[in-house]
C-alpha cells in the first residue's frame, strides 16, 4: 500500500506536468485529440440513429391496412390542395423572373443543400446541439446554416468526417440578425441564444428591439432572417417573438424579447443544411482560429 | 495485461452511448446524462493505475469530443480522480464504499466540466442569472443521482468484462 | 484517512500519534487565528473597512439617457436616435494575448542585441499588435462579403477614416491612462464607420449583420449597441434642428448621488450629449432626460467587478415643430438651385409660415450643413468646411438685411395712415427723384409716368415712394416700422416662458439687438452726423440704415395678409389648433387695404413678380432688389415677400438671396422661383388638407 502512495504521488507530478505541457501545447494538437475521439464516436452514433430509423420503419410496417388507407386519403386531399397552391405559384415566380430581368437582379448567395438526418441532441445550460449525420465527405463545411423547411435550425458549428455538431438556434453560441414581423422600419434586432434556462423549453433573447416596436394586432409575431449578414438567405422563420416587459429597461432606447423557436426543433428527424458555394471570410476566419 | 483499459473502454462506449442517447431524450430540458464519473469507478478498483489513468482520460476525452467543454478538462478531471482512488483502494473496499465513491466521483466530475464551461463561455454571455445558477445545481444533483442509480449495472459490465480478460480481483474484496 | 482505516492495513504506532495529534494542533490553531481575525475584522473594524473599500473598489458609470425625438407638423421624424453598433475589445480578456505578443517581443527585441530595452514601449507595441490583428478581422469579414458578393449593386463602403481600421497607440495610451476599465472601442460605428453619416443605411446594415453573423461568437470581441442621434432627412433643416456635441457635464440627479464617495473615475463612459444649436440648443432641457447610473465594485487591478446597483436612464420628451418637412424639403431645394457662375450654392433664406397661427411651416437658411455628421466625432476639416462656407448662420432669423422694395408696402401704408396719400392718388413719377441736390433714380431709365398705389407695389416704383415717404416724415415712417415690429426681436427663449411651450418660440440667438429701423437719433448715434431728407428717401425704399431679417419680412406679409400689424411666429407646433392671438389693425379704410392686396396681387400677374406665377394660383407678393456692400463694391439682394392665396390668404412667404459680385441678382427674378416651387409644394398639400377637413366643400 506505501508502494501505491508512492506511486499516487509520483502520478500526481505526472499529471501536473502533462498538464503543464497540455496547456501549451500547439491547439492543433489538442485539436486532433478531439477530432480522433469524435471519429471514435461517429460509427455508434450512425448505429443508433439508423437502428432508430430501421425501428421507426417497422413501426409503419405494423400498421393496420386501415390506417394505411385513411392516411393515403388525407394526403390526397393535402396533395389536391398544394397541387393548386403550385398552379398559383407558377404565376408569381415567372412574375418574379420577369421582374429579375427588368431590373438585372442576380441572385446573390446560392446554396448546396444537404439533407442530414439528426442522430442526437444534446442539451445544458450551455449549449444547445443536435449531431447529424453528415459531414465533411459530404461537402458540409462550418458556419454553413441548417434550416428545416422554412425556418431555421441552427448553424453548423463542427465538422467531422462523417458527423457534424449544429448549434441550435437556442444555443449561446448561436447569434444572427434578424427582421421582426409588423415593424415597418425593417430595423435589426440581434438573436441570441439564451443560456440557462431548466427544464423549460429552450429560448433565444432578441435584443436591440426599437423602442417603438409594438407586436400591435399580432397574437404571436414571427422574427425572419435578414440575409443580410451573407449566412442566412433572407425570409426564413426563426420563431416567434414574445415582448419581455420584465428585462427591458424603462426609459432605455431598446427593448428585449425572447424568441421562441418552432416547436419541431426537439423532435426533428431531418434537416437541410445549406452549404454556400463559395467560402465566405468567416469560415475562412474560422478556420484559422483556435476556437472549435 | 496492457491492453486491458482498451477492452474496458471499448466494454464501457455502450454505457456512454447509452447515456447520449438518454441525454437526447432530456435535451428539451436542458440537462445531460452525466455518467463519466462513474463509469471509471469499478475499473479504478481492480486495474493498476498504469491501467487506469489512460482509461480515465479516454472516458473524459470522450464525453468532451462533442461539446463545447474547454480541451482537456473533464480528462484531466477524471484522471485526478482515478489517481486518488487506485491510490486509496481500500476506499473502494466494500458497496457501500464503491456506492459513495461513484457518486462523489461522477459529482465531482459533472461540477469540473460544468464550471468550466460556465467560465469560458461568459465572456460573451455572463453567468449572471440565477436560472443558470439554478441550473447548475440541477445538473450536477441528477449527476448524483445518476451515479448512485448507475453504478451497480455499469459496474457489474465491467467486473465481468474484467473477470473475462484476466484481470486479477481486488485485493481487499471482503 | 489514516485514522479510518484498521491496523491491519496501516500499522499504527505511538509515533504516528504523536504526529497525527501534532498536526491536528498545527491546523487547530491556524484556524483559531483566521477564525479570531476575521470576527476581529468583521465586528470591530468593519465601519472603517467598509469606508476604506467603498472609496477603493467602487465605481459610478453614468448612463446617459435617449434624447427625445423631433417631429414636424404631420407627424414625420425629423431627429431620432438609431441603434449605433460599436465593436469592442475585452481588455482583461485579452491580458493572455498581450503577455504572450509581449514576450515574443521581448525575445525579439534580446536577440536583436539591441542597446536599450524599452519594456514599456515593446508592451504599448504588443497590446497595439494584437488590437490590431483583431481589427483586421473584423474588417475581412465585412470587406471580403463585399468583393464576393457578385452582385455589383452593393457598394463596398467607403472607410474614409484612418481612425477606424487601426489602432492608433495614443488612443490605446489615453484609454489605458483613463478608462482602463472599460473595453477598449475598436469600431465606433460598424453601420457608418469613420463618417457618422450614412452612405446608405441598407449597406450600413450590411455591416452590422455580416459582422453579427460571420464573426466568431466567443472570444474577447464584444458588440455593443447605444444609441446615437440621428437626423434622417439629412441636412433637411439643419439650423432650425441643430445638432448634438459631447457634454461633459453631470447631469444634476447624479451629483446628488449622496451615499457614495465618487473617486476620480466617477465620469467613465459618460458621454452626454447636449444640443449645439438650434431646437437641440433651446430645449435641451425637455429633450435630454435624465441619466441613470450604474455602482459597480472593481478588481484590485481596476477592472469592473460586480454591478452593485443600478439606476435606469429615462429618456427625454418629445417636441413637435411646427415645420412642414415637405415644404421646408421644397425651400431648401429651390435655394440650392441659385448658385454662381461657378457652381457655389448663393446664401439665402426662405421662410413660409401659416397666417391665421403665426406657425412657421417653412424656415430654410442656405449654405447648410448636415447634423449627422456632426453628432458624434466632429472631424476639423468638415468644421471648417462649414464655417468657410458662411453654413453656421441661419440667415433666415439671425441674417441682417436692408429688406429694399419690400418695405414699399409699409411706406405706403405709412402715407396713407397720414394722409399724404390715398389709394387712388395719382402721382407724376419721372426716371429720377431730386432731393436736396442729389438725383435719387428709379430702377426703369424711363420712369413710370402716372402712377397710383396699385401699379407702385405692381411694377414697384421709386420715385412714388420717394415722393410719400418725404411727404410722411422720417418720424412718421420710422413709427410704422416699428408698428410692424421690423426691430422687434421675435424669438423668445424658453426660460422666459418656461410653462408654456407655445410661447416659447425659441431659436438660439436670433437677431435681436441688431435690428435697425433707423431713425435721426440712430444715425447721430452712430456718428452718422445730422439726418437729411435724402435719408428719408432711402428709408422709404428700404435701404439705407434699414436691417432686418427674412423672418420679420416673413411676419409683415402675414399681417399684411390678415390687415393687422403684428405677427407671432411660432416654431412649435400646436397640436391644439389654436390660431393667432392677434394684433392691433393697420387702420387703412377697406379701400385703401383692397388697393393695397390687388396691387400686391398685380405684382404677381403682370409686374416685377410675374416669373414666380403659378397658373391656378393667384397671390400677392412683394419683390425687392436691395444694394449692399461687399468687400467694398456694390452687390444686390434679391427680395419676394407675400402670401398665398391672393383672395383668402392662408399661408405668408419670404425669400432672400444673397446676391455675389458676380452674379446678376435681381428681386422678382432671382427669388421668383424659390417662391414658385415652395407655393406649389405648398398647394396640393393645402388643398388635401381641405378635403379632409371639409367634405362637403368639394362637391
């Protein structure tokens, strides 16, 4: 036993100079150290997410025949309504082309988009994430932004091989501009994710609201993207806003919200992650950085 | 014998994919399933420190790879830890013990990587409300939790993994 | 541990119980000592403590408060605060940063074998190197979106100044001597670096959120937002806005912070605004608020701690004015479009105001400036711009002109209140005037032949007013002058009518004392020896000692417009709608005012006014060409003074320009058009207002 504390001891000193060296070790070290172990991970994560699907699967499978046909009913009819949505819509983009041309806008930032499922979602005070199964070999770079449907999920924050790690709208790392709905002035207001928050749904604070902002007849405005900071295209749903009485300031020029993100975020089985095509300089910032 | 951490690791990934997989369920809550503490606890007890200490930073570096934890720290932690219990085995002498020294271990471990966090991230988002407060004890109390809950099945896993690859029993089991 | 565990696995002897008890003792009393120390601390020394640490580790930062906003008449925001988005850098944050670019240095600097080392200069350098590798940044991720963004339509904004992309060592020196504390400011404005101003608020914005979305979250770049004045129409008013400078000057419920002991750092990130000029200047007051404070406790370093407390700033009051900002847009307009042959925009003034409320709706001064530029940091260069151009006048309530031809009206009412004239007198007007035995000429070498009141003010003739105005007396027509109220001062300030805002018509130093309706004491005042009848004639042409301002010709059109002598310009809108308070009467009998208003109209039709007609719009104006010396020659003034319209007047109008040596200046021709567009900018929206008003009245 005088042995093992000897050696206790001699361990400690150890740890403490490994630790020394750890500290200034060259960060690309330490960061291959946790690329190797994301790596390691990356087989168990695709195991369980596709097991989750294979079960997701059989799970339809059982389904009463029944059921099957009441589904396919109700999706006929979806299907007849959107058919005449699309008819309708057909009109107002050759509108749209034709406007185009008039005025020779061109289309700026255009986008690579990648369908990820999620394998997991991880969540604390200080960080908001999902994992998805994508990565590097399939074209996903950081900072690209992942939206599902029209609204956004988040932005990639890292990149594996064949996972990346999407910070969530709600994540404190998480921050963009956005329009709310019902201000005519268009004035920026800054979203962010919001940290600590237990066992309540996940927010984000939108901050530098114009004091004159009133959600007016709206029951639950919705803040959009700007497309204006070059990562997100302009118009997708962020979520909606809820004035916050409580942290704005009387008498300060600005107000404070919260932003509640679309309910689906927490449950969400696939989204879309749209790479720009061409690099712009806050990846390339990035990845000259010791952060990540 | 060298290898025996490698195998244990590779005995205990499904105990931590398990807890991601659990941590996905809680993440609309906010809270993670905290179980890298507990999983070096009956490994400590009958590997030799050689052993113990690259399994430690192995389950450290693991849990951390995914998550915006400052490089090193709950490694680093865990390796301490499991240091201070192979030193002082007969700590980990009876259940009770073993009990006592995973829920202190996981505790401990839970409240390192979750200072850490809170402190590298507040120059941009101060940790000033008492919701984060709040929610820091939370964490770290279901990692408590956690750790008296999780101990016994864990444990048995790698006492039969270890039993399997040859690992000599603990010295001192009554 | 040892103590827990049984003998069998640690064999316990005396002698490890004699050590074990020692070191029990060891730590028994050093816990004796911190415990007695501390309770020593805490009961007997802690009023002096707490003094010592209040006045040591504590620290007020003054917030300042959002000025209120200025409106116009409809309602239009004519001065607001904007968001202002500036990019900080966390000192203490960055102290690792520092220590290791230091070291490098140092290294450097030892291996250079240099003779001396300056280890302050190297740490001045390294913090400098690494602010700068930081600001680098931020400015690759805003310019390379630029150059990569394909469409040609966003401009890549032009960072005229230095001082926004590096870091200049005095500034960093200042800051650390001064405000250590605080973060250090890398970007003032990210929307509109370097000017103040806006190149476009869209590409501003541009800014802003590339850098919110490209620019890693962590680290010790921080964003902030304050808020700044902001003057959306531009130089659209400018005089009568005026602008904000820094004040350093401790808002009043801050110094009564009694219960602190402020040290020496008591200012930090106090940058109060006060008005400069204008409604900025004279209601400052009402439009300031009221600052808040934050306590703070700090590091042993002097690093911003723990925020104790906090008191809110509350932002100040609005105030409407009573200018129509589409008509003011209209004058300023019309005056920046007389220039001289080489492009220079000529001085001048227009003013529009509403008769039946004195309400000003138009109040134009030009060369101008623009406020935006001048809110934050007022750059030397643009200051003098400003003051070479002759921009920091507001010529309409603080320039000093003889009003020429204008001040026929008042001779002619002079005459007729005496009797020396009537409406229908007919007087033989030749191509000059004798008097004494000088020739006074008239302006047509031919001369006007017979003339009555009606065709004097129509083709405004001289020699009929040399004719009255000696007939009347210098006396006599130096009092109605001033029954007009031509050397009245017409801006009172607020402090006189501090509960009443409409009175309080203030703008700052408006001509007061300066004013000249001479009169023979004046001249022998001014050493201009004995008063001959020659004076007289110039007097009743306006020129001569005559000084007066646009807005005072402004009011003599309105309460001509009204048949009364006096009007009250107001600045500040009265949502209320009350109307003019009144004056005393002219005292001409209907015939001689309707001879007067259908000369006046004439004027416009067919005499000196006729290029400012409006087809559809019949009014009444004034032109007049006065004579003033500059440098020593002659040069002109161009007059038009009226209302509109002709039959039932509703709004009066005065314009000035200030003719150069160079240029030809003449009454009517030159103020003819400023009258034009600014009547007509006028009309439609009168017209609207009426339907709206009064339904029934259209059909």
């Amino acid at each position: 036993m005088d042995q093992n504390r000897r050696g206790a001891r001699a361990s400690y000193v150890a740890l403490t100079i490994f630790l020394a060296v750890w500290i200034f070790m060259p960060s690309t070290v330490r960061r291959f150290n946790r690329e190797a172990f994301t790596e390691f991970q990356a087989p168990g994560l695709h195991l369980v997410s596709k097991s989750r699907d294979l079960a997701r699967f059989w799970e339809l499978k059982s389904r009463s025949s029944e059921e099957m046909a009441l589904a396919g009913r109700d999706l006929a009819r979806v299907n007849a309504a959107l058919e005449l949505k699309l008819a309708s819509l057909d009109d107002v983009r050759r509108e749209n082309t034709r406007l185009r041309e008039i005025t020779r806008y061109t289309v700026p930032a255009d986008y690579m988009s990648v369908v990820a499922r999620v394998a997991t979602r991880d969540s604390s005070s200080w960080w908001n994430r999902i994992v998805i199964r994508k990565g590097r070999n399939d074209g996903i770079r950081p900072g690209a932004p992942v939206i599902f449907g029209n609204s956004v999920v988040g932005r990639v924050t890292a990149v594996h091989l064949t996972t990346s790690e999407v910070d969530l709208v709600t994540s404190p790392g998480f921050r963009c501009t956005a329009f709310l709905e019902g201000d005519d002035q268009n004035s920026i207001v800054l979203i962010n994710g919001l940290a600590g928050n237990s066992l309540r749904t996940p927010q984000a604070r939108i901050s530098v609201i114009p004091n004159d902002y009133s959600t007016g007849t709206l029951q639950s405005p919705k803040a959009f993207t700007t497309g204006m900071g070059g990562v997100f295209p302009s118009r997708l749903v962020l979520g909606t806003v809820d004035l916050d009485s409580k942290a704005t300031k009387p008498g300060s020029s600005f107000k404070e919200g919260r932003l509640n993100p679309s309910r689906e975020l927490y449950n969400l089985q696939e989204v879309s992650v749209l790479v720009p095509l061409h690099q712009n300089p806050g990846e390339a910032l990035l990845q000259g950085d010791q952060f990540q | 014998m060298g290898w025996a951490w490698l195998i244990m690791l590779l005995a205990t990934y499904p105990w931590l994919l398990g807890a991601d997989l659990a941590s996905d369920v809680l993440a609309r809550g906010g809270f993670v399933v905290f179980i890298s503490g507990v999983c070096i606890v009956a490994p400590c007890r009958r590997l030799r420190p050689i052993q113990a200490i690259p399994f430690a930073a192995c389950v450290g570096f693991l849990f951390e790879a995914r998550r915006p934890i400052p490089d090193g720290v709950l490694a680093f932690t865990l390796v301490a830890i499991s240091i201070f219990l192979t030193a002082n085995k007969p700590l980990l002498r009876n259940a009770p013990g073993l009990l006592r020294g995973a829920i202190i271990s996981n505790t401990l471990a839970c409240t390192a990587w979750a200072a850490a966090t809170a402190l590298a991230l507040s120059t941009t988002e101060a940790p000033s409300s008492n919701s984060t407060l709040t929610h820091f004890a939370l964490q770290v109390a279901l990692a408590a939790l956690i750790g008296a809950a999780l101990y016994i099945p864990i444990s048995l896993v790698q006492n039969y993994a270890m039993d399997r690859i040859g690992v000599p029993p603990a010295a001192d089991t009554p | 541990m040892k103590e827990e565990l049984p003998g069998k696995v640690l064999p316990s002897t005396p002698i490890d119980r004699l050590r074990l008890y020692g070191v029990f003792f060891f730590f028994a009393i050093g816990f004796i000592y911190v415990s007695v120390g501390l309770g020593f601390r805490q009961l007997v020394e802690s009023g002096k403590l707490k003094a010592v640490s209040e006045s040591q580790s504590r620290r007020i930062v003054i917030l300042p408060p959002a000025r209120g906003r200025i409106y116009d008449r409809n309602g239009e925001i004519l001065v607001d605060n904007r968001a202002r988005w500036s990019v900080k850098a966390d000192l203490a944050a960055l102290q690792k940063e520092f220590r290791a670019e230091y070291l490098k240095l140092l290294a450097a600097e030892k291996a250079r074998e240099a003779a001396t080392l300056d280890r302050e200069k190297l740490q001045e350098n390294a913090r400098k190197y690494v602010l700068q590798r930081w600001l680098d940044k931020i400015w690759f991720v805003i310019d390379e979106t630029n150059k990569s963004a394909k469409s040609s339509r966003i401009k890549v904004p032009a960072v005229t100044s230095p001082g926004e992309r590096f870091v200049s060592i005095d500034d960093l020196r200042k800051h650390l001597r001064e405000r250590r504390p605080l973060p250090y400011t890398l970007v003032t404005d990210l929307a509109f670096p370097g000017t103040g101003q806006a190149l476009s608020p869209q590409d501003g914005m541009k800014a802003v959120a590339r850098f919110i979305e490209q620019f890693p979250v962590d680290g010790p770049i921080r964003l902030e937002s304050d808020i700044i004045r902001t003057y959306p129409h531009g130089t659209l008013a400018a005089h009568v806005l005026g602008y904000v400078k820094d004040s350093d000057e401790l808002p009043p419920n801050v110094e009564d912070l009694a219960d602190t002991k402020m040290d020496s750092l008591q200012k930090l990130q106090y940058s109060g605004k006060k008005g400069a000029a204008g409604i900025e200047e004279t209601f400052d007051t009402l439009l300031r608020g009221n600052s808040g404070w934050e306590l703070w406790s700090k590091t042993s370093a002097g690093y911003n701690q723990n925020r104790l407390k906090v008191s809110d700033p509350q932002q100040g009051s609005h105030a409407t004015l009573s200018l129509d900002w589409r008509i003011q847009a209209a004058a300023e307009g019309a005056l920046s479009k007389i220039r001289d042959p080489q492009g220079t925009v000529l001085p001048g003034a227009a003013v529009m105001m509403d008769v039946h409320t004195g309400e000003i709706l138009a109040l134009a001064s030009q060369p101008t400036f623009d406020p935006n530029r001048l809110a934050d940091r007022v750059t030397n260069t643009y200051f003098k711009e400003i003051d070479d151009a002759g921009g920091w006048l507001n010529r309409s309530i603080q320039g000093l002109y003889a009003p020429g031809s204008t001040f026929k009206i008042i001779t002619a009412i002079a005459g007729m209140r005496n009797k020396v004239v009537d409406w229908d007198d007919i007087l033989d007007c030749g191509p000059s005037f004798r008097v004494g035995n000088r020739d006074f000429p008239e302006h047509e070498p031919a001369g006007y032949g017979q003339v009555d009141l009606e065709k004097m003010l129509a083709v405004s003739c001289n020699v009929w007013n040399y004719q009255v105005g000696l007939r009347t007396g210098i006396d006599k027509l130096h009092d109605e002058a001033r029954r007009f109220g031509l050397d009245t001062p017409l801006l009172k300030t607020p402090g006189d009518t501090e509960n009443n805002y409409k009175e309080a018509t203030a703008l700052p130093y408006p001509a007061d004392k300066r004013l000249v309706v001479p009169d023979p004491a004046y001249k022998l005042k001014i050493g201009g020896g004995a008063w001959t009848p020659g004076d007289t004639a110039n007097l009743a042409i306006g020129q001569g000692y005559l000084l007066t301002t646009p807005l005072h010709m402004a009011c003599v059109a309105a309460s001509v417009a009204r048949n009364e002598t006096r009007t009250t310009p107001y600045i500040i809108h009265d949502l209320r709608g009350g109307t003019h308070p009144g004056a005393a009467p002219i005292g001409l009998t209907t015939a001689q005012y309707t001879a007067l208003k259908s000369g006046l109209e004439r004027c416009v039709e067919e005499g000196t006014g006729k290029t400012g007609k409006i087809p559809g719009l019949p009014y009444a104006a004034k032109t007049g060409t006065a004579e003033y010396f500059k440098d020593g020659k002659k040069a002109h003034l161009a007059w038009m003074i009226g209302y509109a319209p002709a039959k039932d007047p509703a709004v009066a109008f005065c314009v000035l320009i200030e003719g150069q040596l160079d240029t030809n200046t003449w009454g009517g021709k030159t103020a003819g058009p400023v009258v034009k567009e600014m009547l007509e900018t006028w009309w439609p929206i009168a017209v609207k207002v009426n339907l709206e008003e009064k339904p029934d009245a259209a059909r």
